[in-house]
C-alpha cells in the first residue's frame, strides 16, 4: 500500500505548487504537518518516497522522540490553511494533517542539510501559474487543478487507514500507552488511572479528542494524531515549567510550574514561591508538625489571608481539608493533609482570568503531591519579620473585619441575635467566621437577627427572663470585649441602675457597668443566667462626655415581642435560682458568639 499512497501524494503534488518568497521561514511562517512516525529511519523512508513529487517537504524532530513531515514553509498560517483545506478535499494528504507552528518543531533532519534560517529559493512556478508572480507576491498563487484529473476523480486513499492505526496502536508499549493516557488526562479529557489499558474511558477520551481536532472521533489514535497530540501537551507543559521539585526542609515532592513561579523564601508553615515575571501566580507548600487541634486552626488561619478570596467552596475532615477561594480578580485552591503528626499541603493562588490554564497545573500538582520523611519545615526557618506578627501569618497579611462585636444564640437554628448599627455597610456578616445573612432589623429598637448560610448547630441557647429585674440588681454583660486578641467571650460584672433610656425611652435600661465596641449586641444576663437585655452601641456623641462606666441595653420586655412577630419567639428562662459567677460565666460562653462584618 505504501507505494500507492506515494503515489497519489506525487500526482497531487504537480498542481500544489506554491511560490515561497524569500526568508518566508521568519516568525510568520507556518507548515502542513502530514504524518509523524516514531523511528527515524521510517521517517527518512517515507520522505524518499514522497520528495520526487513534492519538492516542498521537509522533516522534523517532535517532541517524545517522534519525527514530523510536513509541507511548506507557507508565508503565514493564513496561508497554510488554505492550502491545508484545498489539498484535504482533493484527497491529496491525510485528513488529519493540519497547520503546525514551526516553534514546536526540534532539528531538521531532511533535506540533508537544510538551513530554515537561510533565505529560501523561490520554488518553480507550475506551467498554469502566471510567470510574473514573484517573490514580493503577499498571497501565494492560487493552487491549479492537478494535470492527472483521472487521480483524483477517484476516492482518495487514507494514508493511514483505522486498521493500520489499531495495528500501529499494539505496537505501542506500556510506557507509550500510559503517556497517551497522561496526555489525555493533561487536558481535562480523561479521569481515569494511568495504567496503560485501553477501556472505554480512554476511548472515549480519545474519541472527545479528535472531535476536538475536527476529525472522525474513533477511538483510536492515527500515528500523525498520537504525535500531535503528544506535541501539544508537551509545548503546554513547557510553557508552564512544570518540574518536579523536592523540598527536603519541608519534606514535600510536587511538581510546580516553575515557568510561572520561583523560590523566595521560608517563613513557617510555609515555603514561598513568588510569581515570577508578571504571572501573578503565587505557591505556598505548607509544612508544620500537629495534631487535628492545630489542623483545625490551619485551617480557620487560611481563610483568614487576603490571598484566599472569601468565597468557594470549603471542606473539613479529621485528617484534612481544602479550600477553594474565588472573586473577581483572583482564585486559590489550598489542600492539607494530617498524617503522623504532620501537617503537608499546598496552596496555589492565580489571575481568575487563568482558570482555564491553571486547572490543569492544579491537576498536576494534586496528583504529584507526596509527604516525603518524617519531619516538617524547621519552624526557625526565614528571617524575622520587621512588622509585627499579629497581621501575619507565616509571612502573609491576614484579612481583617471593618468591625467585629457580639451575638448570642436565640434557636437551635443557630439565628443570632445582635446591634444592628452599621450591618448596613457590610459586604459579608459572619458568625465565628461562618458565612450568613441578616434576616430581619427593628431600626426602632436597633436589633438585627442574622441567621446562618449553612446549618449550624449551637452549642448552647440563650433563654430569656419572664419578669424585669428591679433597679440595683446584679447584672452580667457577655461580650467579645478584645476580639482582635481572645477568641472567647469577656464577662464585665456590674449593676441594673434605670429602666428607661437617657431620654427616658421605655424600652432602653441603663447598666453601671463598663463595655467596649466589642460587647455591643451582646446579652446582658440577670443573677439567673437568663437574658434581661441586649447591649446597644456607644452612640459615638463627641458633644457630651458620658461616665466610662455607663452603658445602654434594650430590655426583655420590649425584645421578647418584636422577636416574636418576626418568627424567632425566644425561649423563656426556667430557673429561678441565683447562679454562682462561674456557671454563669459557663453558661454564657455557650450562646455568646462574635459577629464579625466585612467589606
């Protein structure tokens, strides 16, 4: 067969002359990719065969050890395609050649001693091709009909047929079949394993391929489309760098995209890899010795840092968890695992415009991530820091709450109760960091109800006191007084001095105790433990100078109503006994939470 096909690429190559003006082999300059073969001695076989009827055609080494032939130089991949398109349906090459971008080709090898860099020797015009046409011609001349109609009037011949692809196909080796496989796997077109066997779901994959390509998807690689797809994904993965690298301080094998990134620094838990050139992609490997305690505050500290975006998807188990962090601008993907005491994994942060590009360097190093020996990162690593730690961590600026007060528990539903002064401005409202909503504001009493995103589960709620406690009463306010410094509630101890406001609204009372903007919308407690009030804002007057000592709270009386109508009716206190300040102190930290509001 192989003489037959020489045969008909020769007739068709007497009317597929094209005139190539000097120097076309620059930067513009494109190639008709027609076949690869996997020996050079195939190669150089072939090209023998095929010289004599086309004087334009030239051989290359690929990527993966194969070999290329191809037509042209072509003055632009413009022109290459029409002259591909023209030849493809006149059944004078293979239906699976197409346009190939000269920079993925290697060495020439054929003609013997060829130069691309030299100026190329306008070839002879065919006998229907004009005399004048000359090198400065912008657009090759048009291809004439073939002087041999009767060779093409007939059905062309595949230069390859789906039987010799089967048979070139067993050939291959397992190393051959598996790098198929990872190809494939590279562009997001197949999930399974890497094991050389071709099933169904490497068929399909093969299949959703070459539909990719504009060819007949069936299942089976030709030898040109094997090489090409090959080529493809090894000039993606070297345009990325992706390398393999050991970080023997922190114990960590990944393969990294070192095109995109370069080492910086070590400042535990993590090693840097900062974006290199203006890739705006950024690499954290996270290593550090721990327990689930401190896999648990890994991973509430992640989400803490302006480099993972507040939104995506999160996921936490005993023994790990990931993130994924989306906005506008940017993504991360952040992955840890606990095993033996040691906390490993990686983050990765990237231009969201990359999303495409970059799930396959996820991909990559997802799959290539290995714990290697039993030590993490040396927590002495790096430099000191000349700013302080409290708005770092591990070398990155943590995000931080345009404010953060308090909230209590009034449901099993996990609704909280809280101020509603400035809610208003907030982007995103929180509860211990869990994403929610305000579900209902009473401007009148300035409360708020927020309700969270997901279920949430309570640990504790508060119940509300039946009878208003009299004036000189022993109070209790709960609140988040230092937020920035203790993740737990502060309780402040003092006394109930007036039921009514300073202008003496009904439903305010004033409390000889002294708070912070930390304890606003946190509950004031009576002798019982139960609820008797809320605390409001200092209202920020700077005209009067109020006593430290005093602040304001909306009463039960008025709240237990307006909660009621709106749906969250709380739950009335039962005990009528006075608590010691330590179960009141227990109780408190069960329903009280921080609420914090960010941009």
């Amino acid at each position: 067969m192989q003489a037959g096909i020489g045969a008909k690429l020769r007739a068709g190559a007497l009317g597929l002359a094209v005139v190539i003006c000097a120097g076309q082999a620059g930067a513009e300059a494109a190639w008709v990719q027609i076949q690869a073969l996997p020996t050079l001695d195939q190669a150089e076989s072939r090209l023998r065969e095929l010289s004599t009827g086309f004087p334009d055609i030239a051989g290359f080494a690929l990527a993966g050890g194969w070999y290329g032939i191809a037509l042209g130089p072509y003055p632009s991949p413009e022109a290459a395609q029409s002259a591909l398109a023209t030849m493809r349906a006149q059944g004078q090459i293979p239906g699976d050649s197409y346009v190939a971008d000269p920079k993925t080709f290697r060495n020439q090898f054929w003609p013997v001693g060829a130069n691309l860099a030299a100026p190329q020797v306008p070839m002879t015009p065919s006998p229907e091709t004009p005399a004048e046409t000359t090198a400065e011609t912008a657009t090759p001349a048009p291809l004439p009909q073939s002087p041999a109609p009767e060779a093409l009037s007939a059905p062309a011949e595949p230069v390859e047929t789906l039987a010799e692809s089967r048979q070139f196909e067993a050939a291959l080796s397992l190393e051959g079949r598996m790098e198929i496989q990872s190809a494939l796997q590279w562009l997001g077109l197949y999930a399974g394993g890497i094991d050389g066997a071709f099933g169904a779901g490497t068929r399909g994959s093969i299949s959703a391929w070459q539909d990719t390509q504009g060819v007949e998807p069936t299942g089976v690689l030709s030898s040109a489309q094997q090489a090409h797809l090959l080529e493809t994904v090894a000039q993606d993965r070297a345009s990325l760098g992706i390398t393999p690298v050991d970080e023997v301080r922190a114990g960590i094998a990944i393969d990294l995209p070192l095109g995109l990134v370069e080492f910086d620094h070590y400042d535990p838990p993590f090693v840097h890899y900062r974006a290199k050139g203006a890739s705006g992609v950024q690499v954290l490997l996270i290593s550090e010795p721990g327990d689930q305690n401190a896999l648990f505050g890994l991973y509430d500290a992640m989400q803490t840092l302006e480099i993972v975006p507040q939104n995506g998807p999160r996921e936490r188990s005993n023994s790990g968890f990931k993130i994924i962090g989306e906005d506008a601008r940017r993504h991360s993907v952040t992955e840890v695992g606990l095993s033996k005491g040691l906390i490993k994994g990686f983050t990765i942060v990237y231009p969201a415009t990359e999303e495409a590009r970059m799930v396959r360097v996820v991909a990559a190093m997802r799959a290539s991530f290995r714990p290697v020996g039993e030590s993490a990162l040396d927590p002495t690593l790096g430099q000191p820091m000349a700013v302080g730690r409290a708005d770092l961590i591990g070398g990155l600026d943590t995000r931080h709450p345009e404010f953060a007060r308090s909230g209590f528990f009034i449901n099993q539903a996990g609704a909280v109760l809280t101020a509603a002064a400035g809610l208003g401005q907030c982007g995103r409202v929180t509860i211990e960091g869990l994403p929610a909503r305000v579900a209902f504001k009473d401007a009148g009493l300035g409360i708020a109800v927020l309700t969270p995103e997901a279920k949430l589960a309570p640990p504790a709620v508060a119940a509300f006191e039946t009878e208003s406690p009299r004036p000189g009463t022993t109070i209790t306010v709960a609140g988040y007084s230092y937020p920035e410094a203790l993740s737990a509630p502060v309780l402040n101890f003092g006394t109930l001095s007036d039921l009514s406001g300073l202008a003496g609204e009904e439903s305010l009372a004033r409390l000889a105790v002294t708070t912070l903007p930390g304890d606003a919308g946190g509950p004031v407690l009576d002798p019982t433990g139960a609820v008797a009030g809320l605390v409001l804002p200092h209202d920020g007057d700077a005209s009067r100078l109020l006593p430290a000592e005093m602040t304001v709270a909306v009463q039960t009386a008025a709240l237990v109503p307006v909660l009621a109508e709106a749906g969250f009716a709380p739950h009335a206190a039962e005990n009528a006994n006075a608590l010691a300040a330590e179960d009141i102190a227990a109780r408190a930290q069960g329903f009280t939470v921080q609420v914090e509001c960010w941009k």
